[in-house]
C-alpha cells in the first residue's frame, strides 16, 4: 500500500514570523512612555536598549538608527568613503541602493559558491583607482571570509564595511561577528531574527565613529548652537526601544528553537538529490536568520520556481532569495 499524499498545512507557513512579547510585559513600558510624554530624541529607553543591546552583543560602541538601510547610510558617510565601493550582487536591494544614495558607485563582485558570501579574489579584480571600500554582507547569517577581506582591504587602504541584517548575534569562535572591519550594519525589520517593528544599529569598533554617527542620525546638530555637518534623520523612537528591550527578552529561545528545526529540515533534506541544505559553519553560533536551500533541477527533478510554487498549494511561502539579482 502507498503512502496516502501529504496534507497541506492548516496554518500558512511563511519564511519568517516576528517575536512578540506578551502584552502584559509591553504595556507597563508604554504606560511609563505616556507618562513621561518623551516619543523621541534619545529618551531614557533608548539609552537603555542602546546599553542592553551592546551588553547582550557583547560590543562597546552602538548606535541605534530607525532602520538598516539608514545605518548602511550613515556608515558611508561616517567612515566618509568615495568613488567605488565593491559588493555583492546576492543581497537584498538595499545594499547597493545606500551606496547609490550617498553617491557612491556600486561595483558588483562575485560570490563563493559555498558561502555564498564576497569571494575575495573576485574583490580584487574588482577593484579601481576610485574604491574606497568593500561592503560585504553576511548573507543567510553565514559569515564572510572576514580574514581574507580585511588582508586585502589592508594591501590596498581600503575600509570594510558589513551588512549584517542577517547576522544578529552571530559569533565566530566566540567573538561577536559585527566587531569585524570598520563598522558593521544591523537591521532591526520585523523580518529579521531581533526586530523593533522597524529599526537597527551601527556597530563602529571605534569611539569616534560611533560620536560620528551620532552626530549625523541627528541632523548634525551638535548643541544648540551648532550644526556641524549636514546630517539625516536616523533616530529611533522610545515606542521602538520599548519593543526592542522586550523582546531581546526573547530572542536567545527562539534563536535556538530556530536552530531545532534547522537541524530537523538538515536531516530531512541533506541526502535528497538535486537540493544543497545551507549550513552554519563550524564554530559559528549562527542566527538562523533563514533555512536556505539551493535546487538543482536535473537532479531535484523540479525546478526552483516550480518548486516555489507547488510548495504554495501545501500553504507554504517560501521565498526566491534574492531574486532578481542586484546585478540584473
Ligand atoms: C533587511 C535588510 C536590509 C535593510 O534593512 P531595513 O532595516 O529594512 O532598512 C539591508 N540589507 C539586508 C541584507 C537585509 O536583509
């Protein structure tokens, strides 16, 4: 007798579902930001997430900013880079989009075909007079070859700056992976493992990048007298600062329930044909920002997309990631 075919699923599963707390660990927050009536601006809340939220990444400097796409930004602007900037094209569009907005040249290189992170060789043959720097993503939370790049950046007086939205947390060999080159992005979407609705942080190893970055998430504006530098508004809002103190509450649990059902799906799909699993490297407590799978048609026996769309009628939405191609 045959197996009888698989059920679709009751509840539509989708690529990701943002924590929450319990409303009863949220309100008495919003109850203490309505009495004080302080929305934004660096209210007391903010300054301790910025605390909780260094503490928990085991980081000195931090900057909250109201979304990643504005850190990628403020980055720029802080390290103050030029011309060309080397990335990858296997990102969310965001990445090279900053770059554009601070006037900046996007020069796509290729990626490894493991990690799926910048290849560094392919960095260097990138590279022009005008590159003032490599930015380079952590794409699924899979580490880049940060070694490697960080060699090169030094032959050629280049900064180094990573996208990290999808690598929240994420140590390798024990230390924080957003520590690594000039400064690093997070982003705090809802889509992402740690959110705040909308919202994310600069990381800058350095003291005076951090006052830089400060300086230039809030119009420049130095005191009240000064304007220093014209800067942008990039600032979160207590409202997200509250959401962000809760639920760093929870993201360590649900992290490592995500890691359970990774290791459940490895087991499951690593020896079919045609599918290649995505797999945290050794050494790396990893984010499990996404479970990726690559499909080779000829051996899967279907393809990506139609594989993407026959998961639908099982109420499953996955995602073509990153589909198109920042390049295209
Ligand atoms: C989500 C994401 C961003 C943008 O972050 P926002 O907070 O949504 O602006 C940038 N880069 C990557 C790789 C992302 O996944």
């Amino acid at each position: 007798m045959g197996s009888s075919a698989p059920l679709p699923f009751e509840e539509p599963i989708f690529v990701t579902r943002p924590i929450l707390p319990e409303m009863s660990r949220f309100l008495p927050m919003l109850e203490a930001i309505w009495k004080q009536r302080w929305l934004t601006n660096q209210g007391p809340l903010h300054a301790e997430f910025e605390r909780a939220l260094g503490g928990f990444l085991g980081v000195a400097h931090l900057s909250l900013v109201n979304n990643g796409t504005t850190g990628l930004m403020l980055a720029c602007r802080g390290l103050e880079l030029t011309g060309d900037v080397v990335t990858t094209p296997f990102t969310f569009p965001a990445t090279p989009a900053a770059l554009t907005w601070c006037g900046l040249t996007p020069r796509f290189a290729d990626i490894d075909a493991t990690t799926l992170t910048l290849d560094p060789e392919a960095v260097e043959r990138a590279l022009t007079p005008q590159t003032s720097a490599i930015l380079a993503v952590h794409v699924y939370g899979q580490p880049c070859r940060v070694d490697a790049l960080q060699a090169l950046a030094d032959r050629h007086g280049l900064r180094v700056l990573y996208d990290g939205a999808h690598a929240f947390g994420t140590r390798v060999a024990g230390r924080p992976l957003c520590e690594f080159g000039d400064a690093s992005v997070l982003s705090f979407h809802s889509t992402k493992l740690f959110h705040t609705g909308e919202g994310g942080a600069v990381v800058a190893p350095e003291r005076s990048l951090k006052e830089r970055i400060e300086l230039l998430r809030n119009f420049g504006i130095r005191d009240e007298t000064t304007v220093a530098l014209p800067g942008i508004n990039g600032k979160l809002t207590e409202l997200q600062a509250a959401l962000g103190l809760a639920n760093l509450e929870l993201v360590e649990p649900e992290r490592l329930a995500r890691a359970r059902i990774a290791h459940v799906y490895l087991e499951r799909l690593r020896s079919l044909e045609g599918i290649t699993c995505v797999e945290p490297p050794a050494g790396v407590s990893h984010s499990h920002q996404y479970f990726v799978i690559r499909v080779a048609a000829s051996g899967a026996g279907i393809s990506r997309d139609d594989l993407h769309e026959r998961l639908k009628t099982f109420n499953v939405f996955t995602r073509r990631y990153f589909f198109p191609l920042c390049s295209d």
